[in-house]
C-alpha cells in the first residue's frame, strides 16, 4: 500500500511539476507576445510618423507652389492694371469729369 501511495505521489509530484513548467512557459509566451505586440506597436507608430510627415511635405510643397503661383498673378495683373491707367488714365480723368460737372 505504501508502495501505491508514494507512487501516487510520485505522481503527484511529476504533474506539478508539469503544470509549474506549464504556467511558466505560459508567462514566458506572454512575455514574448507584449514584447512583439510593443516592437510591432512602436514600427507602426514610426511608419504612420513617417507618412504623415511625408504628406505633411507634400501639402506645404503644394502650398508653397500655390502661394507663388497667386503671387505671380497678382503682379500680373497689376501690371496690366498699370498699364491700362498710364494708356488710359487721361480718358478716365475726362470722364470723371464730364460725370461730376454734369448736374
């Protein structure tokens, strides 16, 4: 009878000690997977740092080039209001004055 207990405890002792390597190798597992859950964490916050800071390039590019482009157009079209008045400016004299003195 001895012999079966201390067989069973044998036992006992054997499925312990499995169930201690068991929940071990679970807490390791679970180690592993934050650490991979982190590193694939942190990857994705750079790549979306990244895209966002080369869309972020791109639009102040496209506004620099919109901001020259209106800046062109406004020089234009000053020098095409310039010119009109030096070709122009004694005829819109005339007129405002034929205006105001016709009452």
């Amino acid at each position: 009878m001895d012999t079966v207990i201390n067989r069973l405890s044998d036992i006992e002792k054997a499925a312990v000690s499995v169930m201690d390597g068991a929940s071990e190798r679970k807490k390791q597992m679970a180690r592993e997977m934050e650490e991979k859950t982190a590193a694939f964490d942190a990857q994705l916050e750079k790549e979306n740092q990244d895209r966002i800071s080369q869309i972020r390039s791109k639009m102040e590019e496209e506004l620099q080039q919109e901001l020259r482009q209106q800046s062109e157009d406004a020089k234009a079209t000053m020098k095409r209001l310039e010119a009109t008045y030096e070709n122009r400016h004694e005829e819109y004299a005339q007129a405002l004055f034929k205006n105001m003195i016709k009452e």
